[in-house]
C-alpha cells in the first residue's frame, strides 16, 4: 500500500486553529505517528479531507506539506499500517459500544413497557445517527477490518431491535 505522510505545522494561538486542523484529519481517518505527523493510505477517498485539512491549515497561517511514502522495510510498512490500522480499529471499538448502549436503551424502554410514539421517534433518531456515523466510518475502512464487519451486524440487530420497538409502540398506541 502506498501512504501519504502529512507534516502539519499550526500556530500556538488561537488553539481553535489547531483543533480544527486536528479534527478535520481525524474525520478524514489520517493517523497521527509523531507530533505534527500523520499518516493516510494513498487513495481518492481521502482527498477532499486532505484538502480541506490543508485549507484549514493555511488559512491559519500554518504550513501543510503532504509527502508520498512507499515503506522500504517490513518495520516501516508495519509501522504505518499499525497506525493507522489501529486509529480504525479504535473507532470500530468506540462505534459497537454506542451500538450496544441503543441495544440496550430499547431493551429498557421495553421492560419498563414504555410504548410512546415520543420514545419511538426519539429511538428512531438515534439509530439513524448511528447509520450515518457508520457510513462515515465505512468511507475510511480502506483495510476491511473485522471490526467493520461486527459493526455492520450490530447495526442490523438495532434496525431490527427499534422494528420490534415499533411493533409494541403501535400495538400499545392502538389499543387506547
């Protein structure tokens, strides 16, 4: 695999600038390896984030140099792999657990047997932002990851979970 190195320079003050810069490369799925250095796999799907990192960057008064990395070594591509792969796998891990936390916000709204429509919709919005924080998540999985596939189940289960969630809704709403 072919990487890209980012060496990323923002100033000090005002620290938003820098946030910002460090915010946009975690979003875009770049792995930091040293300070001020990060690492990304050579693809088109990074490109828009890098850009707009860049942007952000500069406009700040900051330097941003992107260098292309093709590792020599065994250590050095495992060193640039290891990175970024385990950045992905962190949010795999950070995603399955807001899965299972909706898991078990239904699970309690159905033992407490609180069937509302109000619960329903509020349910609804929350996996809806769980599809939405895993299609981010998919964009940057570049290596495929097993944890990708774990998350890929856990969304199923919470579809169907708040499918089954709806069910009792409507059957408690309609016998009013």
């Amino acid at each position: 695999m072919k990487w890209l190195v980012l060496l990323v320079q923002v100033p000090a003050e005002p620290s938003r600038h820098r946030v910002a810069v460090w915010r946009q490369l975690r979003k875009t799925g770049a792995a930091p390896i040293h300070s001020g250095s990060w690492v990304i796999p050579d693809a088109p799907a990074f490109t828009e984030g890098i850009e707009r990192a860049k942007e952000l960057c500069r406009n700040a008064g900051g330097s941003f140099t992107i260098l292309h990395a093709s590792p020599d070594d065994a250590q050095s591509t495992h060193a640039l792999d290891s990175a970024f792969r385990a950045a992905r796998v962190d949010e795999w891990n950070e995603f399955l657990g807001d899965c299972n936390k909706f898991m078990q916000e239904i699970a309690k709204e159905i033992s407490i047997e609180k069937f509302t429509y109000a619960e329903l919709e509020e349910e609804d919005q929350s996996l809806e932002r769980l599809r939405r924080w895993y299609r981010e998540l998919k964009k940057r999985d570049v290596l495929w990851l097993e944890e990708a596939v774990q998350a890929d189940e856990a969304l199923r289960a919470g579809s169907l979970a708040l499918e089954e969630y709806a069910r009792l809704v409507y059957a408690a709403e309609n016998e009013i």
